[in-house]
C-alpha cells in the first residue's frame, strides 16, 4: 500500500467516524436510509421538526408543541416509526410553515418600526 492509498483510507475512517456521531446525535439509524421515498420526507420533517423546537418554541401554541414532540417521539423508536406515513410528515411541515410566516411577520415589523422598507 503507498501512501497515497494509506492516507485515502485513513481520511474515509475518519470522515466515517465524524458521520457516524453525527448520525447518532441526530438520532437517525441506518434502517431509516432503507426506504428512500417515504423515509427521506419522515427524515426531513424530523429535522424541521427538532430545529422549530429547539429554536423557535415561543411560536409555537401548545397543540403544536405536542405534535411535534409526539412526532419526535414516534420517530425515536422503530416499531412506531415504521407506522408513520408521509401524512405525518406534511403535518409538520404546515406546522413548521406557520412558524416561518410568524418568523417572517415579526421581521418584517422590525424592519417598518426602524424605518426600513422590505422589498421582495
């Protein structure tokens, strides 16, 4: 082995390490990556879904805490992840909508109390 493929081989080892713990704190499994289709729009509303939490939880009305949380939730476990339907996810992106128009609504006051003009 040359040091050209020794130091390839070491780079993907490393590179494979740092994915694999981010895998883990995202808390996403590899069974997750077997179903594109469905999986992808489960895997992406359990992003938005963490991030609207985690960031913008003020916007959120309880109901909408517990749905997401729940969704959250069902996607922690595999049984009832296996459950879920691409349904679910669409219920978190309306979710997560609203809270972008509330986001952008509260900007866009900032910027007419400053004096400022949004222009789209």
């Amino acid at each position: 082995m040359d040091d050209l493929t020794y130091t390839l081989n070491a780079r993907t080892h490393k590179d494979t390490a740092k994915t694999d713990i981010w895998i883990a704190q995202q808390h996403i499994t590899a069974k997750q990556f077997m179903d594109a289709d469905v999986q992808t729009c489960l895997l992406q509303a359990q992003k938005m879904a963490r991030i609207t939490i985690q960031h913008h939880a003020r916007y959120l009305c309880t109901y909408n805490t517990t749905v997401l949380n729940g969704f959250l939730q069902k996607m922690a476990f595999g049984k009832s992840r296996s459950k879920l339907r691409e349904q679910h996810a669409r219920a978190v992106f309306r979710i997560c909508a609203q809270v972008n128009r509330k986001l952008y609504q509260t900007a866009d006051r900032r910027c007419t109390k400053k004096g400022q003009k949004t222009s789209l």
